[in-house]
C-alpha cells in the first residue's frame, strides 16, 4: 500500500520523505490556506520533492473553469494529479484531463456509486472520506470495502486513495481491505509507530540495563 502525505506543509513532507515514507503528496484549499502560502509555488516546491503523485485541487465550480484551472496546475510538474470534486462539473472535467493522459484525483467521495462514476470518467484516484463519514456516524471502512469490491469485480484501474484518514485503526483497516494508497496526515502516519506496550517493554529493558553499569559504547 502507497503513502501519500496530505499536508503542504514542507517541512513535515521532508522529514517523512528521508524516511522514505513518502509515495506522494495530497492537497486541498484548505491545506493550501493553512500554509499561508502561494499554491503554485508551494506545489512546485513539493513536486520538486517527491517523485510520486501530488495532488493540487481546483477551485472553480464548472467544467470549463476547472479544466483551465486544471491545465494550468498540470503544467507545474509531471507528477501532478489535478484533484477535482466528485460533482457533474468534476466528472466532465475529469474526463476531458483522462482523454488528455493526466491524472485525476476525484474527491469529496461518500457514495460507491460516486466511485463508480469516477472510475468510468477516467479517473487516476478516487477519495473516499473515511473521517468525514465516521462524523455522522457512518461507517466509512464500508465505503472502502464497497468501493473495492465493485472496483474489482469489473477491473477498473482507478486507485482507491483512502481519504481523511484521522487514526491509526483507519490506516490498519484501509491496508486490510485493500485499499491501493491511504492520504493521513504527518502526525497521523507519525502515531503508526506507537503503542502503549513498546513504550512499557522499552522503559523495563532501560531500567534492567540500567542495573548492569553496562555500556555498549
Ligand atoms: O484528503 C482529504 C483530507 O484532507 C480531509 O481530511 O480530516 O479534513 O476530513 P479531514
């Protein structure tokens, strides 16, 4: 399974890609604002990091505007993924960016029949919003369950990217399913590498070394 970090926030982005914890990057308006910085160039900088996907997100509302918007953010790197709304006007639009050999990232997806969509319209990725579902009490594992299955049962090559990923059991269960790509953020893919009982075995191996008036250096 991919990791694709969703933040713009370039120093979070470089310290996970040292670790090699980095197949790609997603971003949103909101993320964009939250950095306070200028979204071309911010994406620049990231495509200039990270070999995979990144995604930078239209902003207009109808297809005409988003396909301009769109070529014009594709033409920052070769590895962008234009991410558009899983609306009418994002699906046209994502059509007309597959016909031309880009990559998509249909987002805001809480349907399987959404995901159905994408995939027909040609799309790259698809984000179901796990965290947003579980916020009014629906279970967004099952939209990735269903999402795969239907992806499978007819072969389509959109990935599904597991969006709004918010704890570590999401992250789990999105792997179990077989979702191709989860997108967390920085301190989420962080957490992976904790649990309570690591910390215990380690704090007990630390005080019986303590005990030996040993050192290894
Ligand atoms: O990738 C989509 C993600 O940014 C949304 O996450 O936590 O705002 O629902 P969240």
């Amino acid at each position: 399974m991919k990791f694709f970090v969703d933040t713009a926030d370039i120093d979070a982005i470089a310290e996970l890609n040292d670790l090699g914890m980095v197949d790609g990057v997603t971003t949103n308006p909101s993320l964009i604002a939250k950095s306070g910085r200028n979204i071309l160039e911010v994406t620049k900088e990231i495509c200039g990091m990270v070999k995979g996907p990144v995604s930078a997100e239209v902003v207009a509302t109808k297809a005409d505007d988003m396909i301009a918007e769109g070529r014009k953010l594709a033409a920052i790197a070769d590895n962008i993924a234009i991410k558009v709304p899983l609306t009418w006007d994002g699906l046209k639009a994502c059509k007309v960016f597959a016909d031309e050999g880009r990559m998509v990232n249909v987002t805001l997806c809480f349907s399987p029949n959404q995901a159905l969509l994408a995939a027909k319209a040609g799309a790259a990725f698809i984000s179901p919003f796990i965290g947003r579902l579980d916020d009014i009490h629906v279970d967004g594992m099952e939209l990735i369950q269903d999402i795969r299955e239907i992806y499978d049962n007819y072969d389509f090559e959109t990935q599904i990217l597991a969006a709004s990923i918010r704890t570590p059991n999401h992250v789990a269960e999105s792997a179990r399913i077989g979702a191709d790509v989860i997108t967390a953020p920085p301190a989420v893919i962080k957490s992976l590498a904790s649990h309570p009982l690591t910390d215990k075995g380690l704090a007990a191996f630390m005080a019986d070394w303590e005990k030996t008036g040993q050192t290894i250096l």
